[in-house]
C-alpha cells in the first residue's frame, strides 16, 4: 500500500493551533486529545522499535502508534477488516443513504436529551419504514435496514437500506 501525499496528521501539524486557538470553546478535552494523539502517532514522540528481516537481516526503525480509535492510521487495518466481514453479509443488491433530520431549531433540545430523543427518532424512523415498505400500495414487502447515529450532534439520524425486499403474503 503506498503512502499518501498528505495524512491527517500533517493537516494537524500545519493548522492544528490555529484551529485550536479560534474554536478551542467548542473543542471538548476528548477532541483535544484526539488532535494530540494523531499528531504525535508513528513519530518520535512515542518512541520506537527496531524491525528486523528473518531472511535478511535487514533492519527498520518503526515509530510506535498512539493507538487513539480516532486516529486514521492507527484504526486504517481493523477498519478494512471490520468492512471485508461485512461485505460477506451484504445481499448481492444496491445499497442507498438515507437520512433522517430534525427541524434545526430542535438541535438544542437533541443535544439536552441524546438518548431519549435520538431512541425515538430511531423508532419512528423504523416505523416509518416498516410502514412504508409493507403497504400493498407500495412495496407489499419486508425490508431490512440499519442506522448509524455519527450525526447526532448535527440533528440528524442516518441509516442504510437495501433495495431488495422479501415479499411476504
């Protein structure tokens, strides 16, 4: 796999404080955290280890991660693993991006009350589908679908369907 030109952490490096100076009310000590981690990861600043080919002898010095399930190069092999497992589950159809918003004024309130109101977006959101996909008038079938709640903090709810059904009658 060949390196890329440019790594998160090197937009980190360049802008990092200056980003960190103009929103550091908003960033939260996680985030901070998460910032200094990917900067730090694969340098010196963790340390390291020296490599060693059994066949050769030939010898490498490879910086230690910061291991932060954050950081792009330290997640980049379990999230390829985690995606080829789920690809072996994927039904051989078209996959489509829904997502499900909150009227933008609601955002505070979501925010206050995350797990509830998120539940229950979810849950209607579920119902609606459900509801949709079964009526005669329209589908007549059973689907399947999963939601992912990454933009929470945006008021919004996101989920994947599939566009194939199992017809039940």
């Amino acid at each position: 796999m060949r390196r890329p030109p440019f790594e998160v952490a090197d937009i980190i490096r360049t802008a990092g404080s200056k980003f960190r100076q103009r929103y550091w009310r908003a960033l939260t000590w996680p985030q901070v955290k998460v910032l200094h981690a990917m900067v730090r990861c694969r340098t010196a600043a963790l340390g390291g280890h020296r490599d060693q080919c059994d066949q050769c002898g030939y010898q490498a010095i490879s910086f230690n991660s910061c291991r932060n399930r954050h950081c792009p190069k330290c997640q980049t092999n379990a999230r390829e693993k985690w995606l080829r497992r789920r690809q072996q589950e994927l039904l051989p159809v078209i996959y489509h991006h829904l997502v499900f918003s909150v009227p933008h004024a609601l955002v505070p309130l979501m925010w206050q009350n995350k797990k509830i109101l998120f539940s229950l977006l979810f849950d209607a959101t579920a119902a609606t589908l459900l509801e949709v996909a079964a009526d005669p008038k329209r589908l007549g079938a059973e689907i399947g679908f999963f939601g992912d709640g990454g933009g929470k903090k945006l008021g919004h709810f996101g989920g994947v369907i599939g566009a194939g059904a199992v017809v039940t009658q």
